[in-house]
C-alpha cells in the first residue's frame, strides 16, 4: 500500500518527526508514517463493511456508498484519499488511549445513516487497529523483502567475481589463515537469505484480527443471526484485505506480532553483520573495501568514511531491543485486552519496520557499489609472511620434522624469511615450498561455499508485485 | 543426552551454582549444566575422530581407542563417564578464553600417540563449542517441547471441560462482555501450540559445525587430500551426531542460534500469558482459579499463592532480554570470529535454555493441576448485573427504541434492576427479557474456537524419543 | 526552550509523525520535535560564535550579525525563528549521515562572509548534535521533573487524605495483612520524589560538547593561537549555553547519555509502578480506585477503564530496552567516534525523553484526579473475615493455646465466625476479641511511613523557572 | 564477606555451574555463589535475632546461642561456618518459591526452643532475601571497585608515560587528525572514574530491609508492644549489618536495586569501552597495543589474540539488557510483594554482580599489562602522509590561497609530496613546512586533558577495607 501521504493536518503545536535525528530510515518511512497507518485504518474499517456484503448482510448501496467514499481501490492498495484528517484524530486519540473510537466516529459522520450503521458494526477498536498494523507491515515487509533481495543479487554477483580472489581471514581480529574474499561474501549472502526466507513466510502468513469487544464475536453473531454467518464474516473480511483468515481472534495470543518482530530483527541482524565487517574492512590500515559513495569531509579529505555501514550498525544496535519489547507485551497480555502490553507494541512495531525499511535500503545501495581494493587484500595476505599459512606448515612439516621443530621454525620466521629457512631443510627436498607457502593453496572449501550459496540464493520475484 | 552429571570436581573457591537464587529453573537445568556442556564437548570430539574413520581415513583401533576410553554410546546418548575432570578445565579455560583448548591437551593425554593425532584434528575450539551447544540445545530442547506438549494436552483437556462455562471476559482491566472458560484456555492453548510447532522446527534443523580454522574447511582438505573428502568429512561428523549437515560453516552467520533463541522466547511468552492470567484470576477478589498446589503460608492460611505463576511470570519477564543479546551477538559477528560477540552468545543461550525447561515443567504441573472455581466464576459473571451483555443490548434495542434511549436505559440501570426496566418497555412485548440478559446467549463462536484449537492441537509423539 | 514548532517544511514523500500510535506522547512532544531538535543545533552554532566573541577572538560585528540573524534570545532560550528549513536538511542529512553538514552550509549562506568564517569554526558535528541534545534533553527534564513534581504533590495529599484508611495488603496476588490505603500512595510518593532526586542531580550536571575533530580542540587552538585560549573557549561556549563545562570532551565517554537515560528510565520505573497498581486496584471486582477521568466506553458503559494507567504501563514497558541500547552504545563508542553507537543514541534518547514528558504529565493528572472508594476499600478488607489478621492472632494466641491449636483455628476459620471460636476459647477470657480481630489495630508503622514521606516530600520550584 | 564456600550438598542431579561457559567471571564470582548467598541469608536472620536484643526484647542468652550456633562473626563479616545445608535447601526452596521458609526451619531446629521463638520473628521472606541480596551485593560491588580503582591506577599511569605520544585518531573508522595514546588513555579513565563514583555511591546508601509481611512492620510492633519499638528494631537491624536503615520499606520500590545495577552497568560500559578499543588497536593491521597475557594459538603462532579484551567486550553486550530486567521488574512491582518481578531480580542481579566482578578484574590485569607499541603508533601516524593535518592545512592556508586551493592541493597530494607541493607555493615562504605538517605541534589540549583528568583521579583507599 505505498502510501499517497496527504498534507498533514496538524496542530501548532503537534510534534513533527521527519526524520532529522534518524538517518538510518528517513526518506524509507513513508510506509509507516501516521499517514499510512491511518490510510490502513480506513482500509481496515471499509473492509469490513464490504465483508458484511460479501456475507449478504449488508445491501450493495450502503457498502458502494462507504467504499467510495473513503478511496477503496483493492484489496492491496487498500483506501487511497479518504480525506480523514489526521491531527484531529491524534487529539481525540489521546482521551480514548486509541485512534480508532475518534476514526469511527468521523467516518460514520461522512455517510448516510443507513452506511453508517454497517461502519465498525460489531467490531472492537483491538480489530480495526491489529489489522490496520498488519497491513502496514505487510507493505513494508514486502518492500524490506525485495531490498533485501536486491541485496542478495549484488553479494551473490560479489561472490561469484571474487571467489578465488584470496584474503587474510581474521579471528579474534588477528590474522588466522587464508580466506578468499567470495567466501566471506557469500557468508553475509546466506545470511541475507536466511533472513528473506524467514521475512516470506512470516509475511505470507499475516492474519486478520476480527473478534469483537473480547474475541468471540459474539456481536457480529448476534447481527448476523448466527455463529456460522459470523465465521464466514471472518473470512470475508480477511478475504477481502488478502490477508490470512486466523483460526480464531489473536488479540492476546501475540505471535503473529512476535513472529514478524522476530523476523525483522534477524534481517537486521543479517545487514548489521555485513556492515561490521564493511566498517572494520573499510578502516584507513585495512582498506580492504570502500563503499561506492562513501561519506567524504571537506576538512578532511583523507578520509573515506563507511557512511551506510555506520548507519545499518546503528539500526542493529537498535533493533533486538525492540524485539524484546514485542516479546514482553506478548507474555503480560493479560485477560481479554491487556492493561498497557497491546499499547507498547504499536510504536515498537512500527519503529522495527521503519529500521527494517532504511537499513535493507540502504544495504542494498551498499552491496550494490561495494567496491574491493585487491591490492590492499593481496598487501594485508602478505602482511604477516608465510606465517598465515602456519597451520599449513604444521599439518605437513609435523609428519616429517616432528611438532617441536615446527614451532621453533615458525617462531624463528617471524621477521625472518620462512622460505629460505624450509629450503634449508634436507628433509622438504624436493617439496615444493614457494606452494607449500601460498596461501591460495590453502583455502579448502572456500570455493564450493561460495558456489553453494549463490547457487541456493534464490531470484527475486520477477515482474510481478512481490507481496 | 540426559546428563549423568558426574561429581562435581571443583577447586575450593569455585563458584557453586545449584540454583537457590533461581526457584524456576532449579531441579530443572542438570540437562545444561556444566557438567552436561562438557559431555557434549567430549562428544563433539569424539565424533569428529569417528567422522575421519567413516570417510576411511583414521584407522579403526585409533576410533576404538578414543570412543571407549571417552565413553561414546550413540549420536543420541554421545559420551558418557569420560572422566574428564570439570574442575580443572574451567581453570585452564579462564586464560585462553574457552575450554576447548585445555579439553583437547586433556583428550590426548589420554590416548595413544597414534589416537592422539585424530583427536580435534584440523577443528577449531568454535567447532567443538558450537557443536556442543547445539548439542546441549537439542536435548534440552526436546525436553522443553516434551513439556509443552503435556502443558497442551492439560490444556486441551481443560478447555474441553470448560468448553461452555461462561464467564466475564476482561478488557483494560474491566469487565466488558461473556466469553467462556474454554474460550479463553483455547487462548492459551493456541499460544503454546504455536510455540510447539516453531520450536521443533528450530531443533529438526540444528546443525552441526565444522569450518576449521577461519571456516574454510582448509585443514580437514589438507588433511584428507582434497575439498570433496573435506566436505564429506563435514557430513560424515553432522551424521555421526545425528546434527543437519550444514551448507557452510556458520561460525558469524548465527541464526541457527538466534532461531533457536527466538523459539525459546516464544515459548516462554506462551507460558507467560498463562501465568498472567492465572495470576490475575487467583487473585482473592476474583478467586475464578487457583493453582492445585498453591504456595502456603503459615502464619496467613487464607493465602494461596499461586506460586507456579509468579516463578513462571519471572522467568517470562527475563527471557525477552536475553534473546535480544543473541539477536545482538549476532549483528555484531565481526570478521571469520568475532572479539567479544561469540563469548556473549554461551552464557546467555544456555540461561535461555535454563528458563525455557524450568518454566515449561512448571508448566505443565500448573495446567494439569488447575482448578477451576465454578462457582466464583459465576459470581463475577453476575457481578455487573446485566451490564455485561449492554452491547447485546445495544444491538437489540437500538432499532427498537433508539441509541440515546438505551444509553439512558443502561446509564439508569446500574444499581438498578435492569430485567425489570426492559420488561416496563412497551416496545419489548413479546421478547424473552430473560434470554435477553443471559450472558449464556451471547458468546458467539466461543465454542467454536475451542474445538477448532482442541481439533488443530497436535497430540504428543506418542512412544518413541522426542528426540 | 519551548519550541515554537515552525511549519514544517517537508518534501511530499517525507513521513510525518505527530503520534497516532503513541497516544502517551502524542501533545507531550513538542519540546523534542525535529523542530526543537532544529533549534537546538541552530543555538548551539550560534553559542559557539558568541563564545569566539567572549573570549576574544571574533569581532562583535559578526556575533552581532550571526546572532541576530538566527534569532538568539539567551541561552535558555536559543534561538527562534531562525528560518532554517527541516525539510531540506533531512534530506541533506541522509547523504553524509547526519544534519550537522547541512546544516552549516545552511547558516553561513545566510550570512555575510566575515560572519560565515566563525560559524562551525573548528568544531566537528558531534559538538553541535551532542550540545543540541543536551539541550532538548535539559529543557524535556525540567519538563519531567516538573511533572513529577505535581504528581508528588498529589501523592503527598492522597496519603495524608487516607493516612489511617485500613485496606487490605496483598502480596502474590493474595490477601496478606492489613495496611493503609496511606502506606500504599506513600510508597508511590517515595519512588517519585527519588525519580526526581535523579533526574535533578543528572540534569544539573548536563554538559556542552566542543571538542573539534577527535576530541584533541586542537583546531580551535589553531584558530586562537593557544592551547589555553581554546580552554577557555570551551568553557565560554559552556557559558553560553547555560550548561556544564566538561573537563574533557566526551565524544566517546558517554556517561553523560547514560546517566541521563537511567534516570528516564528511573521516573518511568516510578510511575509505572503506581499505573501497575492502580490497573489492578481498578479491577471490576475490586474496585479500590478510580481514574478521575476514566475512558468509557459507548457500547459498554459498566467499564470505567484505567486509560492513563494503561497508557503509563506501555511507557514502563518499554523504557528499560530504550535504556540499554544507550548503555549498549557506550560500551562500543569505539575510536574516537564511533562507527554506528553515536548514532544509535539519537532517536533512542529522543525516545526515551518523549516516553518520560508524556507518562509524567499524565502521571500528575491520574494522581491528581485519583479517586478511593472507600466502600470497596472496606468491603474487600473484611473479603476474609478475621483471616486478615491470621498473622496477629498467631503471635497473640500462641503463647496462650500452642501454635498447633492456633492453626487448627484459622484453618476451621474459614467460612466460620472466627470471633465466635475465640470466644469461646476460655484462655481468651478477658480478651477483646473485637480489638483483637479489627484490621486498624494491626497496621504497625503504616502512619509513621507516611508521616516520614510526605515530610521528605521535596516542594516544587515555587515561582522559579525549574530548569 | 569472602565466601568460605563450604563444601556443596548437592543431590545427584543438582546442577552445577562452576562457570564453564562463562570464562569472564570464572574464579571472580565465589563471592556470589549459592553458598555466599546462603551465607547472607543466614547473616541476615542472625542479625534480627540481634537486633531484638540491641532493643531489650530479647534475652541475651537466645541471642548467644542463635550468634554462635551460626558462627556470627560481625556486621560485616556475618555468618560462617553455619552448617547449613545448600543442597537440601535449593529442593525445599522449588516449592515454595523462595529459599527462605526451608531456611527458618532449619535454622530453628538447630537451637533451643526459647532461641527459636527470636528467629525470623515478624519478618517476610523478602526481609531476608532483600536484606542477603544486598549484603552480597555490598561485597561484590567493593571487590569491584577495587578492580576499577586498580584500573585507574593502571590507567593514570599508562596517561602520564604517554602523554605526549602522537597517535592517530579515527572516527567513523577513518584516520581523522592527531591525537595521543595519553589523552585516549585518559578517556578511559575518566570513564572508569565515573563509573567509580557512582558504584561508591550506591554502595554507601544500600539499605536494609525490614517491613514484615506487607511494609507495616505490624508483626515487629506486635512483638514489641509499641510502634516506636519496632521503628528502633529497623534501626537496630541496619546498624548491626552495617547497612543504611531505610525510611520505609522498599519491598516494592525498587530503586535501591535498579540503582545499583545501573552503576553496574556503568562499569561495563568503561571497560567495554577500554576493550572495544584495545581489541580494534590489537588487530593485525594496526598492533598499536598488545594486552600482556594474549591468548597465544599453537596452530597460529603470528596470533596475539586480545583475549581479556573479548571477554569484557563479551561482559558488556550483556550488561545493558540484564539491567533493563531489574527496572521491568521494578515497574512491575505489583501490590505489597509482586507476583513475578521480584523473583526476576534474584538471577538477574547476580548475573550483573557476577560479571561485575569478572570484568573489573580481567580490566584490571588488561590496563596493568598493556603494551604501546610505539613503533606502530608511529608508522600509523604516517600512514596517509601529511593529510592527516589537513584539517590543519585548511586552517593555516585557506586565508593565504583560499579554500579552493587548498583542496585542490589536498586532493592532489594523495600519493604525492605534500612537503614538496607545499614547499613550491610562493605563499609559503617564510613558513616552516615541516613544523606545519607535524602531527606533533597539532594535538591541541591532549596534554592539558591527561593531566586534568589524572588529577581527578581518586586514588583507592589506601589500607584500610575498601567496604
């Protein structure tokens, strides 16, 4: 549902929050911005009129009369140009401790009597609201989705280009043994993809909320006339918002909004890593790699800083907190509608979502112009002498000089040239040391890793709506 | 691989956790204590030694030689009464920063020369700790669900039962409308079957880990004499452990442990919500429930303290934080292993684990003990005389008298008798006023929702290993 | 600095948030609007001028003209109107990760070239976003502490109102002993009056940030000539602001952030305890206490929902994971500007100060409007006949009849009429059985823990500005 | 109080936590083991049974016997050797929620009846609990700030040797202008320091708790015939553990608890900081520092891992959401003892002491044997040739040949001799250009800020018991 975003209605002295303090996700947040919510509040509420028809409650006139009043357009795009106003609502909002009593009223003030008694009819604020929640966070689980796809298509061509190019691996921030620069690629791709994976099924399984004031629909059974004409209700209007019909109303049985929080924190995660390493990889000693549009200082132009990396560890750093916060409104949703769990999670969701949005973004715009600087790798492979393949060394020489005469080798070499000092040995004649000592000779299954994962990567969904 | 626990060998000012400070989890860790993380290493070695025998390169007396001396009886059971000395190694760990270290001198001073070179051949210490929590995690997990399971089955069994018992439904703390006791154990129900399924999800794909120094696999190829008997070495070890074989190592891509995390929290929310609720209905006011072996008091016997709800509400309240740190460890996965993220990640896990066995044993005895108060729950129901069903009455009366003529009514009603008010309108002549009132007729698809969740919840594996 | 809240000058696809799903911040917020954070960093570019001026260096001409240019009032006051468009500077900001280079580029094209070279002289962008926060965040304190300071003064009436009001004390959910309705609201008062302690300590304290570059001030050396003139600089620029000179810059010790999030968190502990409290003492069948301006409900007028309770406890909820990623961020404030913990402060903070200014100000309007029913208040204390006092009768009776028989007693007691059996106990002969049962005489030191924490009651700030 | 640690009474499937997996508190933590806490606990009812003697209600001869039976040695060594059972404890502990019931009746059948009757007499669990939480909690947080008073001791004098020692400062990864190892040493103490003052004053305040079962101390009063007796029993009670006596109870205001886990967490941030930057400065690249003991790898022998570095980095990532628990917790705080929160403090607080504990120490060692190579400093310092004062360059030329010249110039450097380019500029005659492209004469106040921030430096206490 990308959002129209009307001219805000807000009073002199409502707060506005354009994004000055959150580079991370400003310019990616429209989707969840007040004015999307309320859009999928509209939407949320003309759809469950529309399902009162689907059901043959409602007469055809009343709901062509709500639907067209508010902007229905489908069931994906939902209300467009409902002509709500916004600040209004938030003032009203308040008293009640919900935006959706306010929204009711408004809306029913708009249509003809007879519309207005199948506005909300039977329904509880938690529906309208839940739901309203799940379709902005379908939308925008969809676009961080498809960024993270296009994230996937760049660190798989990354891969596949720099598979064989070798690189110092680094444990512990020493310099261990050799690596090759596809791998650690292809490493960040699988976690991007594990992340898509999981971000696809939550998305595809998003239910709709409809239970009435305490989950059993007992309101929409009475006008309706009977249980079975309410079940079908929930289907209908689950069906008409294309969401996932639930098996009964969720308003304190949270997974659906753990599950999704759960998932974008692991996508969150998935960039975070690739941003650690872009960042260290990045550093003036290191250089290994430079973002393609790195933020520069005109004071100091020396420096080419990793300004997208900066930005996703920021949003990492952030991001399982709130997951938490999700997961304690779950467990302290108490009764039928809990005292202050439901609440807390309206502006977690959101901010989740809104670092989901720019973070994905702005890995994609990163993996797409990361830039690899091979004679720094060759320079850093080559910074400690053979000594990076001293595991190597003990492996083969072990068998031949015992494990004792291996170390003093290796602990003489340091600063020494190793080369030499293994020609030396009658017992490596005929070995072939300028091999024994080159690292692209020990990164074992480096390449069939970046083979399987960009083999098992999969493509982004091509030309149709990825939701 | 339920632990043994062998006698603790501890130095004299070892720190001694037996769980005094943790009423929910004591009686319930030995699975995850230290003396079960170090079989689980011990396994982990082992079954490396038995993974170069099964590709055909270790000679079957060095294999013998480690798995009896080691004690090995199945990937299931792994190694059982090594004798490796706890105590020590926790000494010998502190200085290198993880135990695998002192383990392996430990492992091979116990073998022949000939045994010895097999043992942790080509790993590295993230191998064997990895491997050794996923280990410890799948047992531990397989309890937890285990206990989930029969936390369900209580549940279901409840709901059953209770399936049309009316009751006043909460919102916001107040009482808004019937719903039943089935209905709202069917909540509960949903929630812990929901956890059930995505716990066994996670633990059906624990993978094994196996990367080398830099996860590479290098070693184990110089080793065997090429990448595919390195690969194969990898599939040979997960097989050996009865682990999934991994597509590449994951020693900084850790979903595998977040998904495993996030599974836990999940369950410990599902719980959470139970013991919310239990909590909330014990209280001396409502009374609707009471544990079956309620926490006492001696000097104030009116008390029955619902003690398995507030061990159970601690842990919930705990374990969402703890998630958020793996969720944290991973973004922050630097380089081929990282300097300080990995180290978070054992501790916290393994509390994790802790909270999630104690709690769902807890669980289980709470839900299978619960009593439920008849006649309290029909007391409160009627505690609002016919308030609670006034949106029934809305919907009723609006066509016939009007929305202000029934708000009127309502307003007037409370403290007053509001059968008799209705039966003074002339314009209910004829309705059954009786009916009208009884919050019995107005719960909707209530029953309908218990047997959609009792019919959807999937019955424990019945006579074979969890596992 | 009350924010005077300019329009808001943003592109049309910028989000706008004026709270809609943050019905507790939502008209609390101006003061930490991205207009506010605006200003912010426009005072403290111009404060830094006029520091030039006060120590000497800039010609009064050019202060004159950057000050009077930008609106400079004082330094409580900063700067309004200063015409710098928030749109513009989001956008701006993205690019180089945060709006300060905007921002100047911004103000010195405003002004004449002479003006413009004192503008940002020598500073770096975390000078003047760390010193813009600082001054959000002492001017949104002050805010909190002056509603805390209400919510204090109403505490303090409430339980000297109700200072001998027996209630029951419930502990686990249960009926334990007597207290007083005086002794609850002054355990509320003394977590609010220490909330506010802290937060005065932490906001007396606040210092500017002016370090240049990495912290060394060495550019504004440069520019003065002495090490010792851009000492005093510092301190001018301090000065200026009204705010604390810091011994050192602080880009990368952050205790001054995390000292100030923990007393957030802290006030919001405070008042969710009271909001937790309240939720429950509201419960239908308990009754206790009433919201003064409760949220109703149209179609369910038997609620009276604890709306701002609700509302403080979605505060509360989320706070603490708000203040760990501000300690989070401190721990990894690497280098000498940190590659992504600086920046996950910003909208944390902001967060967390939003969290506070809305939870406070509604916590002085429940506390000030809370109403005490003392007919329920009564009624639940005699819910248990004389088993309240179960615990006096034990230390009375037993020294006359055995603890056994005093067990026997209360147990038989339930249902019975406990003052009959005592009576009929001839060692009670003599005993006023009436007294010896009566709540109120067993309430201990409730009175005096009153007395103690309505005299510590710290006053407000009578007629002064609090900041 | 140094744990004698008794010899543990486990059942054979206790679990046993000796600390495995957690290398960064292992050997530092036998302060907080079961068996110290038992040792508080028992100290904590030894010293009520004393305190009702220091205010003549009890004989001295119970009081004698209940002393020595127990092995009371004083108010700040407390209990030792009180043979106690842990083991038999934890299992009693399970059912009841909290280990203090089992505990009152073992103590009681180890005296005679008279003493007996003077144990626990009007006291609630949490009296005991709180009160052995936070005499632990008072050792703990000594030995900690003793650790961090070693640290800045280690510290100071690291700042002075290298005061003058020019370095390369990095922000955003990126070598930005000079700086020395003394003023980036001295940032860490000034965080140390901190973090010092606030732990001191948290532990200076730490009070006692006495309430009875619900904070009215009804029991107490009771017991002692007047209210005014059982206020001077709380005093006595504070007085012989030498603890604060409290205004009231805090049974459920929390901030004495949530206080202190935020200097706790204060102290993770200092030395997470010291570790995040020792770790990034050990790194193969760069090896400006090398911790003293490093972890050695015999496989790798060019390794120097950071080892104490990534376990205060390790203790850091957790701090931070183990401190947001205790203040959920303390928002919590339900009623007059809450129904979840407060047994969520118990692990919790202990983890955070535990890792207190183990990090001051590892931070102590890490800061005493810190290595500065001065050899890679400088060839750091070098590394982007005279751009690192280009901020400098700017400064001193832009008034000479105007901004665009001078970035032009700067931009053509790279690579080339900006000596020589600089020497060729007919503007510069005159100019030393070897003194203006000296990172040396371009350190500002680093000098004036070691010195300030060494003198600030308290010293420890010398000689005397830092408790």
């Amino acid at each position: 549902m990308p959002s129209p975003t009307p001219p805000p209605d807000t009073s002199d002295d409502g707060a506005i929050d354009v994004g000055l303090l959150s580079p991370v996700t400003a310019g990616h947040d429209a989707g969840v911005s007040d004015a999307a919510v309320l859009d999928a509040l509209v939407t949320a509420e003309v759809a469950l009129t529309r399902a009162y028809s689907r059901v043959g409650a409602a007469p055809g006139s009343a709901v062509t009369e709500v639907a067209s009043t508010f902007g229905w357009q489908d069931g994906q795009s939902g209300c467009r140009g409902h002509g709500v106003a916004l600040g209004d609502l938030v003032t009203a909002a308040v008293a009640g401790g919900n935006p959706v009593i306010p929204l009711v009223g408004a809306l029913k003030a708009r249509v003809s009597p007879e519309a207005a008694t199948w506005i909300h009819r039977g329904a509880t604020s938690q529906d309208i609201l839940d739901t309203a929640l799940v379709l902005v966070a379908r939308d925008a689980a969809a676009e961080v989705a498809a960024s993270l796809a296009a994230t996937s298509v760049a660190l798989a061509h990354l891969a596949r280009v720099h598979r064989d190019e070798v690189a110092a691996a680094r444990t512990l921030t020493q310099h261990a043994v050799p690596t090759t620069v596809g791998a650690r690629v292809a490493g960040w791709l699988r976690g991007v993809d594990r992340a898509r994976a999981q971000l696809n099924a939550v998305r595809a399984a998003l239910p709709a909320q409809l239970g009435g004031a305490a989950g059993t629909a007992a309101a929409f059974a009475e006008h309706l006339g009977s249980a079975e004409a309410a079940a079908a209700l929930v289907d209908a209007y689950a069906a008409e918002l294309g969401l996932a019909a639930p098996a009964a109303p969720w308003h304190t049985e949270r997974w659906p909004i753990t599950e999704l929080g759960d998932a974008l924190v692991q996508a969150l995660d998935a960039v975070g890593k690739i941003a650690t390493d872009v960042a260290t990889l990045s550093r003036t000693e290191i250089g290994e790699v430079a973002e393609g549009a790195g933020g520069g200082s005109s004071a100091m132009p020396q420096k080419q800083n990793p300004a997208a990396s900066v930005l996703l560890r920021s949003a990492a750093l952030r991001a399982p907190q709130l997951g938490a916060t999700l997961h304690l409104a779950a467990a302290l949703a108490a009764d039928e509608r809990p005292d202050g769990a439901w609440h807390a999670e309206w502006p977690t969701l959101r901010e989740l979502l809104r670092l989901a949005l720019g973070a994905s973004a702005h890995a994609a715009r990163l993996t797409a112009g990361l830039r690899i600087d091979a004679a720094a790798v060759a320079e850093n492979l080559a910074a400690t002498g053979g000594l990076l393949v001293s595991e190597r060394l003990s492996i083969v020489l072990t068998p031949l000089i015992g494990g004792a005469r291996v170390r003093d080798l290796v602990a003489a070499a340091r600063g020494d040239d190793l080369a030499a000092l293994l020609r030396a040995l009658p017992e490596l004649e005929g070995t072939d040391v300028a091999d024994l000592l080159d690292p692209a000779a020990y990164t074992g299954l480096a390449g069939t890793f970046v083979d399987r994962s960009v083999a098992a990567s999969p493509a982004p969904d091509a030309g149709k709506d990825p939701r």
